[in-house]
C-alpha cells in the first residue's frame, strides 16, 4: 500500500523533543474505534493538544502544521515506540507530516511509514542537534540526492533503505511485489509441509 | 553449524533471500487477526479484488473493543458506543466472506490473541506468527519467531501469506540465577526494561536463555516475552524444552499422539548451537530481583517499592512526575490508590488469577478501591471459576468481568478516570493510555492485589506483618 513520496519538498520543521513520544501519544487508542484509514488527522497528538476538558494547549509546538499544510517532524528519541497502530502514520500524513527524523524510530512505526510514503530517517545525534537549530524554519528534503537543505545552505546526507526509497520513489507496492511471488511462495510452503509430514 | 534459534527459523521460513536491496521475503505459518487493526486490511483486499490466501492459517477473535460486561437478555454484547459494535461486526462479516475462523462470542473461546492462540496449541515452536498487534512477542515464549505488524502488513499477510522483512539483529541476554519466591516474571521483565531502557532491543530479536528462564512455567515465559516490546524489541524468543513440550500437550489444535512425538523430536532441534553467534549479548541476574512498580509514563520508569524515586534529571521524568502526581526522593510504599486493573496479554492467565488469588483470600479491598479483574479468554474464565477464584474475587469485593483488553487499552467503555490512580497488570503505563489523564502504575498481579487490599502501594509481604501485627 506504499503511496508515492515527494521527492523534493521544503517545508518547515517542528521540533518534539521529548523523548519515547509512543504511538498511544500520536493517536489515543480510543480514536482507533474505525473501519476506516481518513479521518484521522484531527486527532493527531490529541491529548497533548488539548487538555482533559478539551481545551486547547498552546504550548504544543503544531501550529506550522496548522499554518503551512505541511511540515516535517524533527523527533525526540525513540519516537512511535509502542502500540504497532498504523494509525499513528495515517493520523500523521493525513495531519500534513511528511517526514519523522530521530535519532532513534521504533521498529514498527519506521515500517509503517515508509510503507505509507511517510518518509522516516534516522540520524546521529549530532546532526539532530544541527537541525534543531532549524526550528521553526524551512528545510528542504531531497529524496533522491538522500539529503536535507538547511536555510543557511548546509546539507545534512542521510541513508534510506534502498528498497523503501525505490517504492517511495516509483509508488510501488509492496504487496504487488509479493503477488508476483506467488508460485515461488507455494513452492516454498509444499516443500516445508512435505518435510513436516 | 553455529546457528541460533532465531537463525534457524528465520532460515526454515526464508521463500527468498534478500536480493537487490529488496527484504527476505518471509514465510508465515500463523496469522492472528482481530477487530481493531484489520478493518483497512481487509477493505485493502476488497479494492484490489483479492481474497485470503491461507484462511486456515488464519484465526480472528474480539478483543480490543469488545465490551467486559456480560450480555443482555437478548444476548447482545452491551458495546460502549456505535464504533465499537460496528468494529466487531465488521470482522464478523470479514470472516464471514474469506472463510476465516473467528473465536467471537458464543464461541466459547474468545480471548485476548495473545491468550487464546497458545491455550489452544496454535502456537508452536519454530513458527512464525505475526499479528497486527504489538505484543505478538508473547507467543516467542514458545521458541516461535512471532512480531507485531502495521495492517498494510496485514493486508500483506492475508493476501499472499507472506512478508518482505529485513533481518533484525540478534540480541542474547542471559538470565542467571533463581528468582526469589514471591518475584514473578512481570518483576523481572520490569527489571530487564530498568536496567536496559526502553530502545534496549530496539532492531533485535531477543533470546532469552540461563537458568532463571529455564526455571519459569509457560505463564512467565509468555510475561516476559510480552514486555520485550517495551524493551523496543519486536520479537523475544525463548527455547522450547520440556515445560514447552508438556504445556502443549493435549491442547485442542496441537498434534496428537504420533504426530505429537514426532513434532517434538523437531522441536528439540530448536536450540541455539553452542557456538552460535549474536550480534549483542548481554547477562543479568535474576536473582537480585525484587519487586518492581512503575512511576512514570513508559515502562522503563519503574522502582522498587522502597526506593527513593530518582532526581529528574531531564524534562522528561518532571514532566511524568506532574503526570503522575509523584515526588521524587519518596518511595512508592503507601502511595494511595484508587483503582486496581488485573488482566491483559501480559498477566491475564490462570497462573496470574491464582497469584492475586492467593493475596485477597479472606480478605476485602479498601474502601474506595474499584478493582476489576478481566481473565484473558473465556477458556481462562472457566478454569477460574472451577477453581473458584471468581468467588474470592467477589467476596474481596471486586468485579469480575467477561474476557477482553479491557484497561489495558480503555477502548471498550473500561476506562480510569482523568487523575486516579490504577495498579495494572498490564504492560503500558504511557499517557491516557488508561483513559485521559488516567495514572497508571503497573506492578505485578501479587503486587496489584495487595494493594487493592491496603488502598496504597504495598506487597503481599507486608500485609502479612500488618495482618499478624
Ligand atoms: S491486552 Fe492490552 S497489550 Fe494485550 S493485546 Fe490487548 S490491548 Fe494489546
């Protein structure tokens, strides 16, 4: 189900320091009660934008989001630990995040994303730090140069899987790519039933 | 050979090595399917025309939404809104149209996944099981290479039986030693989050070996491999041995007679080689472990009972502590309460019942305390209640309520409210997670029952010395 990505977008940066932001932050589990994918952009972060009787928190920083459309998430460390919900990626996109970059992503949730064109990088500390200081601006972020733009001119490299990117890139799919498969797949399962008969 | 326990299923169950810069591609044996996380799978598969591939590969239940209070006089499950009940009967209809089992209600059978799959003997060793749902961990307790998937994997899964998986690394820990009588494995596997963080296997296959491991039942086995996910680990593995082997045996899908000597001669194949090697190992001392409870909004903050809370040293735990309304410098012994949650995949099986069992015989909860306790499936309800443990339950004053998630996810009408306390037997304790505002303390289910008993954090220890004071 990978949609394309962009393969250049500037836009600005939100800062979320906090460190193991999990996917219960990104999207409360009771907003899971859905058959559906859309609608679920508004109740991204929820209950950090607003407090228990529903009003709203200025003090967290998605007002670009609001203002722009877009933006891109520069995240504390271990971000979208947690619950497997893929909803946190379609709460996220649909919200107008079109990149997470961390020093750390959860396993699942970088899976998740990459899968929905949301794109999920990871850098050294260091360089985080850099882009830290780009608050609040815009960054530029080439996909196929694999680098970011800072204001001042600076590129920031950084890896991606070659597979992800490729499927990010063509909008391929992951699961066409396994139903072509599919006679190798039933080889490989008659081979382990024989050997388990 | 040199191979390790997850080397050899990952290499059983490779159809394609990876190639190109693509993944492997990876076989799976166990597909467990529930309400929440397959709706857009399944309508993935409609707009593509699709249908399941392996439907008998495939087992759903109600779980995540599905209501804990019993049905009305028409039979009808009592669900907390429209959502949820359209949810269930999605899956319902879902199942229906690809010839999936579903263990729903009336069943006799329904429970949480991680629950139901081994206490029917799906869950073997040497499988692989996957499940949109991160806790599906649990099921390495059996030497099963089992992990969490998003639902566009889950789509993936039903439609062809199979995934593109990059290969995570291995990490060993070794547990040496005994745990103390009264720790149980939800100690130790708070302990290992402690002392390891909460990205300690982040990227990794856990396998858990030494002494301690050996010692644990099934039961703890599937407690401590629930809670690697909290560790940031997406897998836990655990070699079969005889405990796996005699807890399988006569279970309704596992083979039987023949099939079940010879399925385990294969099953003891399931070592890790001498020599075999990770890409990290590391070693703890399961013997140094006390009680632990947690105080902050991510598992790995948690302490002994006696233990002066740590000094903030970023935003990060001042932020949890005003969350939590807790001081650092003062221990968590005495802090007051007021609900108690014993359930979930993490502590919601017979073994866990009797352990808070055995803490509130002859007793009554404080005054103020609402404790409700959830068994992890209606098989587990039974043998509860033929035990008669439901009737201590009762009689301490508790609920004792239908199988489901319940608290542990708040998404089925069972919810903590804004600024109370609640000790769970759960394994999350994030923000909101028991509802907004809700404070959660997870502990184990000894632990949990103690303290409904006092109304504060306390152990079965010390209401003993109160008792006989
Ligand atoms: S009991 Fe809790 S952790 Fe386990 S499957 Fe249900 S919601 Fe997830």
């Amino acid at each position: 189900m990978s949609r394309k990505a962009f393969t250049r977008l500037a836009a600005p940066l939100i800062h979320l320091p906090e460190p193991d932001l999990d996917t219960d932050q990104i999207i409360p589990a009771r907003f899971l009660t859905t058959t559906r994918r859309e609608g679920l952009g508004p109740f991204l972060f929820y209950d950090r934008r607003y407090g228990t009787d529903g009003t709203p928190r200025p003090d967290f920083p998605l007002r670009p989001l609001e203002r722009h459309g877009c933006a891109f998430l520069l995240a504390g460390h271990n971000f979208g630990c947690g619950s497997s919900r893929e909803h946190a990626v379609w709460a996220l996109l649909e919200a107008g995040v079109r990149a997470v970059i961390s020093t750390r992503l959860a396993d699942i949730f970088r899976g998740n994303a990459l899968r929905n064109g949301l794109l999920a990088i990871e850098l050294p500390p260091a360089q985080v730090l850099r882009l830290a200081r780009c608050a609040g601006q815009e960054v530029l972020i080439d996909l196929l140069e694999r680098e970011m733009r800072l204001p001042d001119g600076e590129r920031i490299p950084f890896a991606i899987d070659p597979f992800a990117r490729y499927a990010m890139l063509r909008g391929a799919d992951e699961l066409d790519l396994l139903l072509e498969l599919i006679p190798e797949i039933e080889r490989h399962e008659r081979e382990r039933e024989a050997e388990h008969a | 050979m040199r191979l390790s326990l997850f080397e050899k299923i990952w290499r059983a169950h490779q159809v394609r090595p990876p190639a190109l810069g693509a993944p492997a591609v990876l076989s799976i044996d166990l597909h467990l399917v529930h309400e929440v996380t397959s709706p857009q799978a399944f309508a993935e598969l409609a707009r593509r025309g699709l249908k399941v591939r392996r439907p008998e590969r495939t087992l759903a239940t109600l779980d995540h939404a599905t209501p804990t209070s019993p049905a009305d006089a028409q039979g009808r499950p009592p669900f907390a809104d429209e959502a949820c009940r359209a949810q269930a009967e999605k899956l319902i209809e879902n199942c229906a149209d690809h010839g999936i089992e579903l263990l729903g209600f009336g069943s006799g059978r329904r429970g949480i996944v991680h629950v139901i799959a081994p206490e029917l003997g799906l869950t073997q060793p040497g499988m692989t099981i996957v499940c949109g749902d991160s806790h599906t961990s649990t099921h390495g307790a059996f030497g099963a290479l089992a992990f969490g998937i998003g639902s566009s994997e889950v789509a993936q899964v039903l439609a062809t039986q199979c995934l593109f998986r990059h290969k995570p690394k291995s990490l060993r820990i070794e547990l040496r030693g005994r745990l103390r009588p009264g720790i149980s494995a939800k100690d130790l596997a708070l302990a290992l989050i402690h002392r390891f963080g909460t990205d300690g296997g982040t990227g990794h296959v856990v396998e858990f070996s030494g002494e301690a491991v050996r010692a644990l039942s099934m039961e703890a086995r599937m407690t401590l491999c629930n809670m690697a996910i909290e560790m940031g680990a997406p897998s836990a593995l655990i070699a079969p041995d005889e405990t796996t082997f005699g807890w399988i045996e006569g279970r309704p899908r596992a083979p039987k007679g023949e099939a079940f000597a010879r399925a385990c001669a294969r099953w003891q194949q399931l070592q890790s080689d001498p020599e075999a090697v990770f890409d990290r190992e590391l070693s703890f001392d399961a013997g140094t472990v006390g009680h632990r409870i947690s105080f902050g909004t991510d598992p790995a903050q948690n302490a002994g009972l006696d233990e002066p809370l740590p000094q903030p040293e970023g935003g990060k735990l001042r932020r949890a502590y005003e969350y939590m309304g807790l001081e650092p410098g003062k221990p968590l012994r005495d802090t007051p309460i007021d609900y108690v949650f014993i359930g979930s995949c993490t502590n919601g099986r017979l073994e866990d019942l009797r352990e808070a069992a055995k803490v509130l015989a002859g007793r009554r909860i404080a005054p103020g305390v609402r404790m409700l306790v959830v068994p992890g499936s209606e098989q587990v309800k039974r043998a509860a209640e033929e035990e008669g443990l439901h009737r201590i339950f009762l009689a301490a004053g508790g609920e004792w309520r239908e199988p489901g998630c319940s608290m542990c996810i708040a998404m089925n009408g069972d919810v903590v409210p804004p600024g109370k306390r609640c000790v769970s037997t759960s394994n999350r304790n994030f923000e909101g997670r028991q509802g907004p505002g809700a404070r959660t303390l997870l502990a184990s289910p000894a632990v949990a029952a103690a303290s409904a008993v006092a109304g504060c954090l306390t152990d079965p220890i010390a209401l003993q010395v109160e008792a006989a004071a």
